[in-house]
C-alpha cells in the first residue's frame, strides 16, 4: 500500500471518528449510518445502546438490484435511501440521528439522506 493511499485512510479514519464522537443513537432516535464502496453504497439503522443493527440496506439485496439496473450511483444511492426509510417506518422508527461517517455531504451520501427524508425519516 503506498503512503499516500495510507495517509488518506488514516485521515477518512479520524473524520468518521470525529463525528461519532459527536453522534450517538438511542432507543428514540436510533442511528442512520452510510457507507460506501467505489460500486455500492449501504445504509444501516442502528441502536448504539444495545449495539444492536435495526434495518440494514444495500444495493446487493436481490430486489433493490433488479431496480438499479442499468441507473446511476446517485440514483442507486436513493433506492437505497428509500428503502431504508420505508423498512424503519415499517418498524416504527420515524426520527433518526444522520451519521456520514467521515464523507462529504455531497453526492451518494446526500442522495441517501434526502430520499430518507422524503419517504418519511425525521433528521
């Protein structure tokens, strides 16, 4: 691995670290949490006080995929996001706390985040 791939993680590290330092997911207000990989993107709900993962979403779910066919990152990363907020409102989570784990809010990210809020998500 070079140093400059090295130093980019180390600093991609430290921001996701300094946000959840500032982030913190309850019974009441679970977390929303994105991640994403150069082909796709996930999204996960998730209760920090029992570590426990509520919704999990991603671009890999077989029904979710044969919708992405064919369509942009962007536009991949909404599904996801719709999806993710239909499947917490189905579990009676209406408001979470956004967490973009140390990437910009820009792009996929945000694509994500406003599909949530469309569909339903308070943040």
């Amino acid at each position: 691995m070079s140093k400059r791939l090295r130093r980019k993680r180390e600093l991609h590290k430290k921001r996701k670290l300094r946000v959840r330092n500032k982030i913190f997911g309850t019974p009441n207000r679970p977390r929303l949490t994105v991640r994403r990989s150069n082909k796709h993107i996930y999204a996960q709900i998730i209760n920090d006080l029992t570590n426990e993962s509520l919704v999990q979403v991603s671009d890999l779910k077989p029904e979710i995929s044969k919708e992405t066919e064919d369509k942009t990152k962007v536009e991949t990363s909404r599904i996801v996001g719709k999806y993710t907020a239909e499947k917490a409102l189905d579990k009676g989570i209406k408001k979470v706390v956004f967490d973009r784990a140390g990437y910009q809010y820009h792009g996929r990210v945000k694509a994500v985040a406003e599909a949530a809020r469309e569909t339903g998500l308070e943040f």
